[in-house]
C-alpha cells in the first residue's frame, strides 16, 4: 500500500522553477477531451465504487534496474502484475467499477542528471492506460505513489526534495493537460506526514505543527502546478493526500485543504482499520494479527469513522475518495473478507460524497488473466450496493421527475431546489423520483446529481 467546493483565493504558495523541453500534450483517444460544467461532488458521486491497478506501474527497487531489460515492462511487472491488457481493463468495467487508481512511481527510468526528467517511454505506457480506461467510460486517478520513499527526506533536504515534487507534476500537468474531467490527479500516495518530526503515538505535540505545515505545503505546491499549467487543467478536479490519509489526522484542523481559485478538490484517505485485521496476516512486534471481523465494536468504529468524514469534509461541500481500503485474504476467513470489504463500500457510498476505492493487486479480489473478481461473491455483493445506491431508471419511474409530468426537465430541478429552500408554492408530486442518490433521504446531493444528469439530456 505503499470539495461541493470551497470559494477559491488567490493563490497562496509561489511555483517553484524548473526548466524542461517543451511538452506538447497529449490528446486522450475517444471523446475523454470534454472537461464539463459539474462540480467535484458530482464527479466523485458519478464515479460509484472503484478499484486500483496496484503493484504495477508503482512498482519500484534499485534491483529492476539492475536485473530488468530497461523497459517500462519490466518495471510493470516487477512486483507480480501481468502486463495490463486493454482486456484486463474491460474486465474492471464488466465488474461494476466506475473509477480505477493508477499508482505511479514517476522515479521509474528518470534522468540521472538532476532535471528530474520523466522517460517518455513510461510516461506514453501510463498514458496507454489511461486511455484504455478512459474508452471503457470508467474514471482515472492518477497519482504520485510511494516511489522510493524520497519524499521522507523532505524536512532535512526540503528544496531539492520539493524541485523533484515540482518537477514531475509539471511534467504530467503538461502531458494530460488536454484530458478531460474522467482524469483526476492525486497529489500524493501515503507519504505526506513525518514521523521524524512528530511522532503522534508519543503524546507530545512536539513537532506536530511542523509536519502538518509541509503536508499543507505540498499540497498547496501541487494546486499551484497543476493550475498554472494551462488547458483543461484550469478546471481539473483534484485530489488532495490527507496527512498519511489516516482519517483522525487528516480530521484535525492543522490539516488545511488548499487554496483553489476553480474551487474542484476531493480529499483522499484510505481505509485500513483495524489493522490486526486489515493488514497483518501474521503477529507483528507492533500489533497482533486477526483472522476475524464484524463484532459490533468493530463495525461501530467504522461508523464512527465514516461519521467523522461526514461531519469534517462531506458535509461541509468537501467530497472524499477513499483512495484505498481492503484486506489481505492470507490466514483471514472469506466471510469475514466479504464482510469487511463490502461493509466499508456501504458505509461509503450511503453517506453520499465518499466514493470507496478497493486496494487491489494481481489476483487478491481481481483475476488479472482470467478477468473476473477471484471471488464471485464479492463481486456480487460490490455490484449489489451499487445497484442499490445508484439507481438507474425502470419502465415504471422516470429519475427526477419530481413534478410527475411524464418527462425529465430543468423544470424539475427547479422544483427540487424550491422545495429544499423550503419555499411555500414548491411541492414534489413524486418524491422517490427526486432521490437520485437513493438514501431515502431528498438533500442537495440530489440536486447536484440532478444538474449532472440535465447535462445528459
């Protein structure tokens, strides 16, 4: 493993400097150029339950250089994947995922001479990807992962560690500028909080403000690149890394979002609690290993949690991507897998705003040379809660057609927002119809998901 939005400010934190050759961008195939008028809750609410190609193109170690044919295959392979095949990916999309997480370790075949510059035989094999998810109508989260662990170094090599930050988002701003709002960047992996600064299991807050203060520095760096690198990344829907994306950190308020004058970010955490269960599958000197999940202290902690992203993020426009959460299947008993693994997608997708992504890597929950989820009854529950929480029309109702006049019109999401503002001559002859995020509940999740739909029509 290793927001709706908040009003933009002008741009807090300056650029730093590199120089590069000039990139002429790419073009995404198909029609994954449109960049459209929705806000990021909306996107992260479109994308229902996702998956990631992990253990592949984040692959990294100085042993593949030295061992591998130098190409970005043998980087791709390294840790175990199969060549990804256009086939692989349809396979994700024939399971139900709306959106997969691309790990990238950009490190992978750089220049050795201090510019930091990307291979551009890797960057055209991520980029291959990307397109081929992009053609299945699926969405792509592209991100900077652990890549050699060089951002640790940060609080004592802080300016040739954020000129290797800076430099490769602006190599990939540059690359994808031109991709539309199916592709969104993901500042970093894990990686942003520093225990060498401040350890949070001592009870002392020494160097607590410190390690925070470079985690929003970064962030605020990574906007600031992405922003100022022109085309469709004027408005591109970002992700912003949580500190060490622990959701009671990332919940504290030292942890700041940045300052974005499109007003398009999501905020990542990932989901590994408790972590006896979650990721040890044998005793470790820090924590006992379980076999087991789903007692009622534990599925309250995962309520509790995903509360506290409601309340902190969610609630205040601010939507979350649970960029990963799962389980080893090693010494761990399958029923409980099912459980833990489909409890937290529906503690998710129920709260509206969180959009759950599976940590996955070759063949733990998704064969990747038979192209089906290793067990078919996960992926039947997956497909479940998504059915269940993102509704599609039947013959009988037609979504959002609050007014009952037979039709879907903007007419209807103008009743729908006169009904929430609570105003006297608004009433909802039909208000099933209206709730599109189906939670039982008629709220302003509707309402955005009724503006993406009118797009549609």
């Amino acid at each position: 493993m290793k927001i709706k939005t908040i009003t933009g400010s002008l741009l807090s934190a300056s650029l730093m400097v590199t120089s590069f050759p000039v990139i002429l961008p790419a073009v995404a195939s198909g029609n994954n150029n449109e960049m459209r008028d929705i806000s990021t809750m909306e996107i992260v609410q479109d994308m229902g339950i996702g998956i990631n190609l992990g253990n592949t193109f984040e692959s990294s170690g100085d042993w593949i250089a030295q061992w591998g044919d130098g190409t970005p295959n043998s980087y791709e392979t390294a840790w175990g994947s199969p060549t990804v095949t256009k086939e692989l990916i349809q396979g994700y999309a024939d399971a139900g995922f709306g959106v997969v997480r691309v790990p990238v370790a950009w490190s992978n075949m750089m220049a050795n001479d201090g510019s930091y510059k990307i291979n551009p035989d890797y960057m055209s094999r991520v980029q291959q990807v990307v397109d081929w998810i992009l053609d299945e109508d699926m969405y792509v989260i592209l991100n900077l992962h652990w890549d050699g662990g060089w951002l640790e170094k940060l609080p004592e090599d802080h300016d040739n560690v954020m000129a290797k930050y800076s430099a490769i988002w602006e190599q990939v701003s540059a690359e994808f500028s031109m991709y539309g709002d199916h592709l969104m960047f993901e500042a970093q992996n894990e990686e942003l909080g520093w225990g060498t600064l401040w350890n949070q299991w001592s009870g002392s807050t020494d160097g607590k403000a410190e390690s925070y203060g470079y985690v929003n520095e970064v962030n605020q760096t990574f906007v600031n690149i992405v922003r100022n690198s022109g085309g469709n990344n004027l408005e591109r829907h970002l992700l912003i890394s949580g500190y060490n994306t622990d959701i009671t950190l990332t919940c504290d308020p030292l942890f700041k979002m940045p300052d974005d004058p499109a007003g398009r970010m999501a905020l990542s955490v990932h989901y590994y609690t408790p972590a006896g269960f979650a990721i040890l599958e044998e005793d470790a000197d820090w924590g006992k290993a379980s076999s087991t999940w789903g007692t009622e202290a534990e599925i309250a902690e995962l309520e509790r949690n995903m509360d506290s992203l409601k309340n902190t993020f969610t609630e205040k426009g601010i939507p979350v991507i649970i960029g990963e959460y799962g389980c080893p299947k090693k010494n761990k008993e399958p029923e409980s897998v099912r459980k833990f693994i489909t409890s937290v997608c529906e503690a998710s997708v129920s709260r509206n705003g969180i959009c759950p992504v599976l940590w996955d890597i070759t063949d733990l929950h998704y064969d990747r040379t038979s192209f089906k989820m290793t067990d078919e009854e996960l992926g039947k529950q997956l497909l479940e809660i998504r059915e269940k929480y993102f509704k599609k029309d039947t013959p009988d109702t037609i979504s959002g057609d609050v007014n009952k006049d037979g039709k879907f019109t903007v007419a209807d999401a103008v009743m729908l927002g006169s009904w929430i503002l609570q105003r006297s001559d608004a009433e909802l002859a039909d208000w099933e119809s209206g709730d599109i995020s189906t939670d039982g509940i008629i709220d302003i999740f509707d309402l955005c998901l009724m503006r993406k739909m009118l797009l549609k029509v």
